[in-house]
C-alpha cells in the first residue's frame, strides 16, 4: 500500500435533502490499495456517501478526485469504478461467465481476452466449475462471488461495495470476510466498503471511517478507534463499553483519578475535575479479595464457552466486565468483589464527548 493518502479525495462532501442534511462536509483521503470502510447506524450518510462516489447521487456541495482527476461532474459510467450491491443485481437469464463478462463486453473487450479473463476471475473468486450456472441455481455465497468477480474482472481504479454479506446467514459471512480480504489483498484494489456491521469493518479494514449524523465522529486503524475511542458515541457503536463518571484530584504533585471515592489510577494526564472513564469490558479485572479496585456485587454471569459474561452493580453505575476462561476461581453471582484495570486500557475525559 502507498503512503500517499491522496488516491481517492473527498473534500467538504455535502449532501441535502430539503431541509435535511445527510452527509455534512465529509473530507476523506484514502490512499491506493487501502481498504476503508464507511460504519455507521442506519442514516448516518454512509451510503449517500458511496452513491456520491459512484455518481448515482450529486453532492450539493464538496469535490470528489481520484489521482488527480475531478470526479465530480463525471458521469458514472466513467468513472472507472467497480460496484457491489447488497443485492448483488445478477442478471438471471444470464449464466456466471456471462454476468462476469458483461462489463468487458460494454467495453469492446476482445472475445478471447474477455474469455480469459473471465476464466482468471472465476478461478480467483473459487468458482471455476460454475462458469455454466444460472444465477437461480447458486447460493447466496456463490451469488455473491459473482457479483464480486463482475465488479473486479474490468479493472477498476476503487471498488465499492455497499453491504455487500448482509444477505449471509453468519457463519458463511465470517467465510467470505476472509475470502473478500485475501482477493482485495492479492488485487491491491482500493476498496470502499460501506456496512453497519461492527465486526465486519474491524475485520476487513485497513482503517475504519465511523460516521454519525452525517458526519465523521473518527478516523482509524480498528485497532486504534477500539482501543481509543474519540467520543461515547464511538465507545458504544464499536463493541462494547462502560462508562463510568469519575474525579481527577491533585494528589501529592500528580493528577489521581478517583471512582466513587476509590483510587483507580495516579499520574492521569487529565485537568482536575469530573472526567468521564470508558473502559472495554474485557479490560476490567475481578477481584474477590482484592483492596483496591471499584467496589461492585455481581448481578449476574453467563456463561459463553471461552469467556464469561458479567453484569455488576457498582456505586459509578452498570458494569459488564468479559473474563476470560482460563481455568481460574470465577466470582459467584451475589458476590462482593473489586473492579480493576490498568492505566493504559481507559480513556479519561473531561466530561462527556458525545
């Protein structure tokens, strides 16, 4: 992947409906060979900013560039882009090889280098013996690998694809989270994916574009957004999240963090005064003799094979805490125990970023 993060620009991208504004000033620079993925809720303006992109939508405002050229006012057919639907939009009265054909056919496309290509992108998506099956008689799995050997097979500058595994019952959607990575990575096609599926955009994404209310709450490697949230709306979309409210006091030359009158952590590089501490649920210890710590009462376990599930009572408020099964003495439900973690898995901040 290169380091230039000018590929694919979007600059003050604005769309309106009315009086409604659906993508606000969007700004984005997605570098060649990236994978980006748009997550957000329902309405957040992620795939209005995909159609934009695509050309089906026209911005009331803002600029669109790819290596260099503007993109804007380009008609969709020009833009040299490859499109996956969530409805996959196969042509059924079309066999596999011809759906996949179809794009280099509307190009003039030789008929022995479409039939090659073809025949490459088949073998490359795993369908190779279905190049003969009518779309009716594929799988929702095999539909889709169509869809995508179509899109790619005419060598797009960006792949887009806008919730491409919603229509997959669960376990074929984490197969094909696998499959669409390893193709994307041995292409090196700059991807923009668009989907709600939290789990979906950490395991695909070269960085994570999370977007509310038309606008972009952060920017990131999954990694990074995960383990540092920039707002409590991130905190809760992305995984799970406690959120407790908290006091940084001057304690002996440094900044301590107290919760519920409990020391939690000194040297918080955070101003004196009521913070805001979010911590993952599998980051928080419990302790049943420990001295330190949050005091809580477990409300509740479950019990879910590799880890369990709790739900304690605290006097900062619900926790969920996720512990792993390791083999060791786990808190009973009813018990008095501490809740702990260290300095560097919370996010301290003043007040609440929402």
């Amino acid at each position: 992947m290169e380091n230039n993060k000018s590929f694919l620009v979007l600059e003050g991208l604005t769309k309106r409906y009315g009086t409604q504004t659906v993508v606000d000033s969007l700004d984005l620079k997605i570098a060649k060979g990236e994978f980006i993925t748009l997550l957000g809720p329902s309405g957040c303006g992620k795939t209005t900013t995909l159609q934009m992109i695509a050309g089906f939508a026209e911005p009331c405002a803002g600029k669109i560039f790819l290596a260099g050229a503007n993109l804007t006012d380009v008609k969709p057919n020009k833009r040299e882009l490859g499109i996956v639907f969530q409805s996959y939009a196969l042509f059924p009265h079309c066999t596999a090889a011809e759906n996949v054909a179809f794009g280099l056919q509307m190009r003039g496309v030789p008929m022995d280098e479409c039939a090659r290509r073809v025949a490459e992108m088949l073998k490359l998506v795993g369908l190779s013996g279905l190049a003969d099956r009518y779309p009716r008689r594929m799988s929702g799995g095999q539909q889709q690998r169509v869809a995508l050997a179509r899109a790619l097979v005419v060598k797009p500058a960006v792949l887009l694809l806008d919730e491409p595994l919603s229509n997959l019952d669960a376990k074929l959607r984490e197969e094909m989270q696998i499959e669409l990575r390893s193709i994307q990575r041995t292409l090196g096609t700059t991807t923009l994916l668009v989907t709600h599926d939290q789990s979906e955009a950490m395991a695909l994404s070269n960085r994570i574009v999370l977007m509310n209310e038309g606008r972009v709450e952060q920017v990131g490697q999954p990694e990074d957004v995960y383990a540092r949230p920039a707002s409590s709306f991130v905190a809760s979309f992305l995984g799970k999240t406690n959120i407790f409210l908290g006091q940084v006091v001057e304690c002996g030359g440094d900044h301590a963090l107290l919760v519920d009158g409990e020391l939690l952590s000194m040297a918080v590089a955070t101003p004196v005064g009521q913070v805001t501490v979010q911590v993952r649920p599998e980051r928080i210890r419990i302790s049943l003799d420990g001295s330190a710590g949050l005091k809580g009462r477990v409300v509740s376990r479950v019990f879910q094979g590799a880890s369990w599930l709790y739900q304690l009572e605290t006097a900062a408020g619900t926790a969920v805490v996720i512990a792993s099964n390791d083999g060791s003495v786990m808190a009973p439900e009813g018990a008095q125990v501490r809740l702990s973690w260290r300095t560097e898995d919370m996010v301290v901040s003043s007040g609440d970023r929402t």
